[in-house]
C-alpha cells in the first residue's frame, strides 16, 4: 500500500520504519527540517515500563493542589488556561477513579513491556549503535517519601517488575558518584530499566527506513485532511491533496487539529516539560546510568558523555515562555545528587534548556488504532512516554493496517475508550 505517516517524531518514525519493513510504500510529511525536533527533542530518555502509568490516578488531584503552592513543585498551571486546558482537566479528574486507573494503568504497562522487547529488537537486528545505559534508580531523600512509593510497588510486583528496595550504602555502590554530603533513606532499584538517546535512535532508524525505500518530505505543513477521502492529504504549497491508500496521524499536538473537521475530537493538551542538558565535566563525578528524584520528579541521566536533568508537568500559559522555577528545580535536583557531574557554570558550558509539549490524552494510554474511517489510522497521545511506547505502538499499527492479528491485547486503545470516559 502507499501509505502517509503525519509526523517525525519518535513515534513517526517508529511508526515509518514498521510499515516500510512491511513492504508498503511510505511517505513520512513532517513540518519541522528533521526528525524528533518536537516533543522527542531533550525527553529524559527514560524507558522503564514499571513506571509508565496514567498521571490520572487516585488521589493525584489533591497531591497537585499541594505541589501548587511549592516553590520547586513537579506540577505546574500557566495562565492563561485555554478552553481546552480545562476540558482536559475536568476529563483528567473523572478518570481518577480507582477503577479507571487500574485499568488504563494495566493497558499502558503492556504496552510498555511490549514496546521495551521491540526496541531490544531492532536493536539488536538492525544493530542499531546509540547511547544508552542499563539500570534506573529512584531515589528517596526520607522516610516519608519512602512510605508515599509504597503503593507504587505493589503496581511493580502486580506487573512483575525486578526490583529491589536498598539502603543508602548500597545505592552508593550503584552509583559511586551520589553526593557524598546528601542524606537519604535509600532507593528503588530497577536493573531491567535503562536510559538511551531517544532523538539519536530516530535518526538511526530513519536511515533504516529510508533504505527500505521510506521517503521523509520535511519543512512540510499538512494543512487539512480530506474530509470526503480521508487519506489524501492537503499540504501548504500545493494546489492538489497528495493521495494514499492510507493515512497515519502521528503528528503530537497537531492531531487533534487535523482531526476535528472529521468529526474525531481528540480531548487532548500539551503537557510542557523542562529539561536541561550539559557536558559532563569529569566521568567520575557523574551518574552511570538514570535515577529520578521521587519528591520532585525529576530524571538525572547518563546519556553518553552528557548529564540530562528532566521533569516538571506545566498545564497551559504560552509554550514560548520557559518558566524560571521550573528551570532552577532542574539545577537544584542536578547539585543535590551530583554536584560535580556536569558543565554548568561558566559562558561556554554549552548547557542546552529544553522546553517541550507533550501531547497527553486526560486519562493516560495513547490512541493506537483505526479512526473510523476509511485508510485512516492514529498513533498519538503517547504523552511523557512517547519513548517508552514508540518501538510498540509502531509495530501495533502497521499490523493493524496489514489486517494481522497484533502481538498484544490492543483493548482500551482504540477511540471507544475516551467515548466510555465521557459517558
């Protein structure tokens, strides 16, 4: 088939790579001039499936109300909210429900599982060379932080998830380079997790694509979807719809644009992020692999010969304006537990401060099925973990698309889902 992927970014491309491995021929349209420019560009690189779970879970509305008023919060609201910012919290708040929860959490861990085997394994097939390293530790500075993680460790033993709790002695041995001076109560070891270059993956595996015949057409802009004929795609510049025998929408937040003229409205917001990106300074002083902070949620990890230092959720205001709070969370959490590790000071630290829009449905799993319409397929909403899911997602659709049975339970990710929620 000659098939239309909306969107480079990791998904995107995942998503090319499968249909062309596939046979079809792919077009990948993209409005930035590469690929993982957007919401791909500086994520954390986090892939640790225990911990992909829906952000509307119980109690999270009061725990939010809370971080509101700290001034290093891991949540955050922009003003102006949009009309859109708070349908989306209204429809975040009803998924809460400890019902709703434990099954969107049990649909995003299979997924996650899955997604985390086909990325060893077009690694290991395509021997794809990129920066990654194994292990992710989460760190827990008292006693009280370590009581709030027990609930969330009965989820990884729920999903079978190796893992140790350890002390402070023994997450020290880990990681050698933990702030000598910095007091804890000790950690969460996952030794099966790992941190890896997400937007350098992309770049590996478009090359992939393309040798397999897949073409990227970048600095291009789909204007529209043809509302009679689905799958042709109207692009800025030209006077004729490109026309496919199928359509991919991958595009982040720009899917739901191009989807309401169909009838398809797609509750979905940019949830911003913040991340910070540096040399490291001296290989001793720096974390080997990832970790994440639990009171501030906020990733430090090892990629290559670069620290990243990634968190913060922020709901609304202007996706131009980087928040300074949210910035000086990054430095705080980065000089607590490693304060030798990277090159901050100074005018030519070559230090990178990233603020991405992470496309995010209300109640946590992404869209990975048909639309309803005919030759259109989605993959989006991925949200904060569009690394974590991509490798599964893009294998999921072009099975869909070739009419074959997927590896996994593909319920709960299809559009009827978020018609339930609403009802």
């Amino acid at each position: 088939m000659k098939i239309a992927v909306l969107g480079a970014g990791i998904v995107g491309v995942t998503t090319a790579y499968e249909l062309a491995a596939d046979g079809h021929e792919v077009t990948v349209i993209e409005q930035h001039d590469s690929v993982a420019e957007g919401a791909s560009f500086a994520n954390a690189g986090v892939v640790a499936p225990g911990y992909v779970t829906p952000w509307a879970a119980p109690g999270m509305p009061g725990k939010v109300i809370s971080h509101l008023l700290r001034r290093h919060s891991p949540v955050r609201l922009g003003l102006p909210l949009s009309g859109t910012d708070m349908a989306w919290i209204w429809k975040w708040w009803r998924a809460c429900k400890p019902a709703t929860y434990a099954l969107n959490r049990a649909r995003l861990q299979r997924l996650a599982f899955y997604s985390r085997e086909r990325l060893h394994q077009l690694s290991a097939e395509l021997r794809l060379d990129y920066d990654r390293s194994e292990g992710y530790m989460v760190l827990l500075r008292s006693d009280k932080d370590r009581a709030m993680v027990e609930a969330g460790l009965q989820v990884l033993r729920d999903a079978g998830v190796d893992f140790r709790t350890i002390d402070t002695a023994q997450a020290r041995l880990i990681e050698p380079a933990l702030n000598a001076e910095m007091v804890f109560s000790g950690a969460i070891h996952l030794p099966d997790d790992e941190v890896a270059n997400c937007r350098q993956f992309a770049s590996l595996l478009k090359a992939e694509a393309q040798r397999l015949g897949a073409e990227f057409h970048f600095n291009s802009i789909v204007t529209r979807l043809d509302s009679e004929h689905p799958a042709s795609v109207h692009v800025a510049g030209e006077t004729a719809p490109r026309r496919y025998d199928a359509v991919v929408v991958c595009a982040g937040l720009a899917s739901a644009r191009l989807l309401k003229p169909l009838g398809l409205r797609i509750p979905m917001t940019a949830v911003h992020g913040y991340s910070l990106t540096a040399p490291v300074r001296e290989p001793l002083d720096a974390p080997r692999s990832g970790l994440m902070d639990e009171r501030y949620k906020v990733s430090i990890s090892r990629i290559g010969n670069r620290v990243r230092v990634a968190g913060s959720a922020e709901i609304g205001g202007s996706p131009a304006h980087q928040r300074e709070a949210s910035v000086q969370t990054l430095y705080k959490v980065l000089q607590d537990w490693f304060p030798g590790a990277a090159q901050v000071n100074g005018s030519n630290t070559g230090v990178q401060i990233w603020k991405g829009a992470r496309p995010m449905l209300p109640d946590g799993p992404p869209l990975v099925a048909g639309s309803g319409l005919p030759g259109l397929w989605l993959n989006l909403g991925h949200g904060s973990s569009g690394w974590a899911l991509s490798c599964g997602s893009a294998r999921l659709i072009a099975d869909m698309v070739a009419g074959k049975k997927p590896a996994i339970d593909t319920e709960g990710l299809g559009l009827d889902r978020l018609t339930r929620t609403s009802a």
